[in-house]
C-alpha cells in the first residue's frame, strides 16, 4: 500500500504501511486519533504500520499537549518517536 502524507510515498510490503508526516504538517488531536485507530486495526489484522521518522512540529507539538508522550508503552515510543524502551 502507498501512503502520502508529505511530499514523498512510500511502497511498502503488502503487509505494512509507512506513512509520511511532514514536520510542517497540520495536525490535531483528531487526526492523532486517526493514526491510533489505523494503528490498533492493523495490529488486529497482524498488520504493521510504521511512521517513516520521529514526530515532530505541530504533531509532536500535539502529542505533548494530549499528553500522548507521558501515557506512551513501548510500541508507542517506537511508532512516534522512534525510541527503544528498555526496562
């Protein structure tokens, strides 16, 4: 599947989906609930989605006001902020 959300696609295996935020992207909290959504349909259906590079500009900016990042597990850190959470 082709995903576009800035200004380059990715095409990755049937199976997952890459997506694309651009820093300058608008964003709010309901288009963070979107991608949460996708997220949990694709872990249901043993499918993956992966975002191409860490969160940032108005997306970070909305994930801090949210108060996303201090609720995050490890999945979470990994998909939003491309971190490895070590216990």
């Amino acid at each position: 599947m082709r995903v576009l959300l800035g200004s380059r696609s990715i095409s990755p295996s049937p199976n997952s989906i890459v997506i694309d935020i651009p820093e300058h992207a608008e964003a709010d909290l309901s288009f963070i609930q979107l991608i949460e959504s996708a997220r949990r349909q694709a872990k249901a259906q043993s499918k993956s989605i992966t975002h191409s590079s860490p969160a940032k500009g108005n997306v970070l900016k909305v994930l801090e006001r949210a108060g996303f990042l201090d609720a995050f597990n490890s999945d979470d850190a990994k998909f939003w902020l491309h971190k490895e959470v070590t216990p």
